[in-house]
C-alpha cells in the first residue's frame, strides 16, 4: 500500500492521490499540521514528527510503498508509467 504525506492545498498531492485513485490502487494519506483548521476526525501529523522521522526529505507529496521511497509526484507518475 502506498504512503503519502502532503498538505493541504498541494497542487502535486492532490495530482499523486487522483492518479493512486485513477489507477485502482491504495493508498493512506498523513496530512501535515501545517497550521490548517482541523476538521472532525481528521489526524495530522505535526511537521516536527514529520521531519524527525524523514530529515532528508524538503518537499511533500512525499510518497512511499511497502517503506521504498517512490518520491514524489514526479517519481509516482513515472513508476506508473
């Protein structure tokens, strides 16, 4: 199953989750608490978990399966390919 971390109002999360949906495959979303509104039921990761746990990483959609690094919108597309 795919991971991706992203954020609200990410132009290339929203473009990695549609081609995940498009595609027929799963995926578990981590949005960032990056100061949004929380709205009810919805978990957020705080962005120091977040670069705690993935230091090396500068931007989201940060994309993963099965713990392999896929990367990001870009990386997703073209494993899709």
């Amino acid at each position: 199953m795919y991971t991706i971390w992203s954020k609200p109002g990410c132009i290339f999360c929203d473009r990695a989750k549609a081609l995940l949906i498009e595609k027929g495959l799963s995926y578990v979303e981590h949005m960032l608490d990056v100061g949004q509104p929380k709205q009810d039921g919805q978990a957020l990761t705080s962005l120091s978990e977040f670069k705690n746990k993935n230091p090396t990483v500068k931007s989201v959609p940060y994309i993963t399966l099965g713990g392999t690094v896929i990367g990001g919108f870009t990386e997703l597309a073209k494993s899709l390919a």
